[in-house]
C-alpha cells in the first residue's frame, strides 16, 4: 500500500460522471485535500491491484457527495506503476464505479464521513490483476486517509485503526 498526496499519471478524460451522497458525521473546515491510494498485493500466485484518487473539498453540509469520473471504453492510457507487474492503464471504466462506492460505503459503516465533496479523478487498473476486492478496498483506504487528514489526525494511525491486510 503507497499513499500519495497527486498521481498526475492516473488522471484520465472523463466521458461521463456519476454521484452518490452519503450521510456524513461531521462537518470540516479547511483547504481541499487530494490524496491518491495504490494498493498491490501478491498471494498465491495471483496478484490485486488499484490506484484510487480525488480531491475532498470540506464544506459545512451534513452529506458527502462522492462524483466519480468515468472513462470512455476505449480509454487505455498508460499509467506508471511502482508496484504493477502488468500494464496498467490510467481509467476507471464504468463496471469498476460502483466497487469504488461500495468501499465508501464500507468505510462508512467504521467511522463517521466528513461533509462536503469528493471528486474520484484519479485512477489505474490492470486488466488481469485489479478485481472488485482491490477497487473496493483501495477505495475504502483512501476515504480513510482523506478523513484523518482533514481531521488532523496522524493517518497511519487511522489506517492501523481500520486497515486490516486482506487474508
């Protein structure tokens, strides 16, 4: 797992957009915060992979509005990866969004979301090794990263409270 402040390389043309809101705890104040998540793990010979990332923008509003930015089909820029053992390709196709929701959703049954807006614009995915554990869990990870950070909260600690390493 690598955290990043920007991935510039995992931005892509975004085709289309789609949003939810989820109910959020607490409200925040503060600058925008973008954060971006790589998670690689290799087990039994198959490996997971994803990298997730966006910008928080805090704002007094008792919802978290998630806006994921979704590639075109034929999107298929390459991305570099520190930790991808095949091509990975700067996208978030249109079957991987609702992993991405379903990881704030998990997050969100941990601890409490901040208020304001989230927008999911940076993305890589391997066609052989991201799945929808790997989506789901990197989101999840990065929501929680983005969540200590505006709370001033030391974020390994954070990550050490609700990260667990998949079995």
């Amino acid at each position: 797992m690598r955290l990043y402040d920007d991935v510039p390389a995992a931005r892509f043309e975004a085709g289309s957009r789609r949003e939810k809101s989820f109910l959020a705890g607490c409200q925040v104040d503060g600058a925008p915060v973008r954060k971006a998540v790589e998670f690689y793990q290799l087990q039994g010979g198959m490996a997971q992979y994803a990298l997730i990332g966006g910008q928080f923008e805090p704002a007094p509003v008792d919802s978290l509005t998630v806006r994921v930015d979704v590639s075109p089909p034929e999107q298929r820029d390459n991305a570099p990866s520190r930790e991808a053992l095949t091509s990975v390709f700067a996208r978030l196709p249109e079957d991987v969004v609702d992993h991405v929701l379903e990881g704030i959703a998990d997050y969100q049954r941990h601890d409490v979301l901040p208020g304001g807006l989230l927008t999911i614009d940076r993305c890589a995915t391997s066609e052989l090794d991201t799945s929808p554990f790997a989506v789901r869990h990197t989101a999840g990870v990065l929501i929680a990263v983005i969540t200590a950070t505006v709370r001033d909260e030391d974020v390994e600690h954070a990550l050490n409270r609700w990260y667990l390493p998949p079995i």
